[in-house]
C-alpha cells in the first residue's frame, strides 16, 4: 500500500493514477516488443481484471493519452496504444516512478546492488507462485 500510495502522489502531477500509471507503462513497454495489445492482453500483462482495465483504457483515452481501435482480427476486440501526449506523459512518468524506486532500494545498495538484485529474485519467485483463494476455506473446521 506504501508503495501504491507513493506513486500515486508521484504520478498525479501527470494527470495519473497508480492504476493508469500500470497501463500506461506496460502498454508502453509491450509497444516497444512491436505488439499492440488487445484490452485482455494488457489485462493478462498486468494481473488486472478486463473489466477494469477497460474502464481504465476509456478514462485514458478520454484523456488524449491512448487509442482504442477495433482489432481486425477480432471485431469484439480493442486494440490499444500510446498516443504521442500518452508516450510523451508515460515516458515523463516511468521517470519519476524509477527515481521512487531507487529511493526505496537505497538502504539495498541502489536497484543493482547485489542485495537488490536478490530481494528481486525472491519477490519474483514468490510473485510467481499461483494463489487459489478458493481452496483457502474449502474445508469444514473440525
């Protein structure tokens, strides 16, 4: 929540949010892979559910800041990108946020410190370990 709190008083100047922020960054980083993402592929990418990240993508491109265009390939399906101001304000904002997390991995020896680099690792690790909440109360207590 720290961390979710900070960016988005980094970011607000910009006119975003911690969660536009998400999308803009990885829609800007999947753009760079030569990809322009359907709504859901941004959802998968960012663990977001579709739903909101469309509501997301609405408010966004309300905002001048991206595009949304039927995929040609998939008429139910919208297509997203950066518009010049939205790769222009995401730049600006990756800035900022990378100058948030060398603060916060300072006390680590910076973000490629040896023991940064290893708090990475883990927290990968165990980012990538699947949750089912729904085995959390399958069973009766006895």
């Amino acid at each position: 929540m720290k961390w979710r709190v900070a960016v988005d008083r980094a970011v607000a100047p910009l006119g975003l949010t911690h969660a536009q922020y998400v999308v803009v960054a990885s829609l800007y980083g999947m753009s760079r892979g030569g990809l322009r993402p359907s709504q859901r592929a941004l959802a998968d990418r960012t663990g977001m559910e579709p739903l909101y990240v469309s509501k997301l993508a609405r408010a966004l491109e309300a905002s001048g800041l991206l595009e949304r265009t039927r995929d040609p390939g998939d008429p139910r399906a919208m297509q997203l990108s950066l518009t010049e101001r939205g790769l222009d304000v995401t730049r600006r904002a990756i800035t900022v946020v990378q100058g948030l997390l060398d603060q916060l991995l300072e006390p680590l020896g910076g973000r490629t410190g040896p023991r940064a680099l290893e708090f990475t690792r883990e927290l990968e690790t165990l980012l990538d370990v699947p949750l089912d909440p729904s085995t959390e109360h399958d069973e009766e207590p006895s």
